[in-house]
C-alpha cells in the first residue's frame, strides 16, 4: 500500500501575510503604486485650500481628478478586500471590480461637467457656505 500525496498549503497568520506571499510569488510588485497612493493623499492636504485661495477652472480640474483618483483607489481596496474570488466567486469579483472603473468614471465625468457647464466645483462650495 503506497500512501497518497497530500498537497500541504502553507499557513499564513494574516491576510496581510498572504497577500505579500501572492505577491512575491506572482512577481508583482506594489510597492511603487503605494508610495504614489499616498503622495497623492499628501498632495492633497494643501491643495484643498490652495484651491478655495486661487480658485480657477485648472484647479476645479485638478481638485476633481485627485478626489475621484483618490476614491477610486480606496474603493478598488475595499473591493480587492472584502470580494475575493475565492470567498464570492469570479463573476462576483469581476464585475465588482468592473463596477469600481464604472462608479470612478462616471464620477470624474460628471464632476468635470460640472466643472464645465456650471460655476466649478470650489465655487460652488463657496457659494453653499454663504447659505
């Protein structure tokens, strides 16, 4: 009687863990897109008032593009996260990511009509402030 080979999968403490593990193994590296992720959230600190001081249709531009660049990054997180494959299902977690490209693109489409047929984004704030 021969013994069958049992497949032994590695043990991981962490989801954290295993990603890293994934990520090693598949070569990708994310490292890079981080460090962009959280300049861009940096970057956005000053802007904000720089913005509401020098307002004008470049930076209602700029503002919309870094807050919905900015959101679509911690939705695709959140999704990445909470709807793997392995727990919803493939078509689940495709179109949930599919869904992230559409909410962002139809968010920074509208806000750059926004920015284009009426007073901007920065104005507007302004002017619901003076309410």
């Amino acid at each position: 009687m021969g013994a069958a080979a049992v497949a032994v999968k590695p043990f991981f403490s962490s989801a954290k863990s295993l990603q890293e593990a994934q990520d090693c193994k598949s070569g990708d590296n994310y490292a890079k897109l981080w460090t962009i992720e959280r300049g861009v959230a940096i970057a956005m600190v000053p802007l904000v008032p720089v913005a509401f001081v020098f307002t004008s249709p470049a930076m209602d531009y700029l503002v919309a593009f870094t807050f919905t660049l900015h959101a679509h990054w911690g939705l695709e997180a959140s999704v990445i996260d909470y709807l793997r494959p392995k727990v919803v299902g493939e078509p689940i977690a495709k179109f949930s990511h599919a869904m992230v490209y559409a909410i962002s693109a139809f968010t920074l489409g509208g806000l750059c009509y926004f920015n284009y047929t009426d007073v901007g984004i920065i104005n507007a704030i302004k002017m619901f402030w003076k309410l």
